[in-house]
C-alpha cells in the first residue's frame, strides 16, 4: 500500500514506513511512490 497515513503511540517507524515529519525522500530509493505521485521540484 502506498500513501497510507496512520497514528503509532511509539519512537520509532514500523518496518517499512517512513515518518511523516516533512523531510526530504530520495526519488531513487522511493520510484514506486514517486511513479504514483509525480515527480515536483522546484525547478520543474
């Protein structure tokens, strides 16, 4: 599943997940996500 957002009473990620704090994600590690969501930069 991509894109699913989901509340965890933990300090860390599950497995898999990644937070969803506003940092950078590399293209090139995530291609499924960013094949689904586009590709924006700022000089795009």
């Amino acid at each position: 599943m991509l894109g699913h957002v989901a509340l965890f009473a933990t300090n860390f990620a599950p497995r898999g997940w990644t937070y969803c704090d506003g940092r950078l994600l590399p293209i090139n590690s995530n291609t499924a996500l960013f094949s689904i969501i586009g590709i924006w930069t700022l000089f795009a």
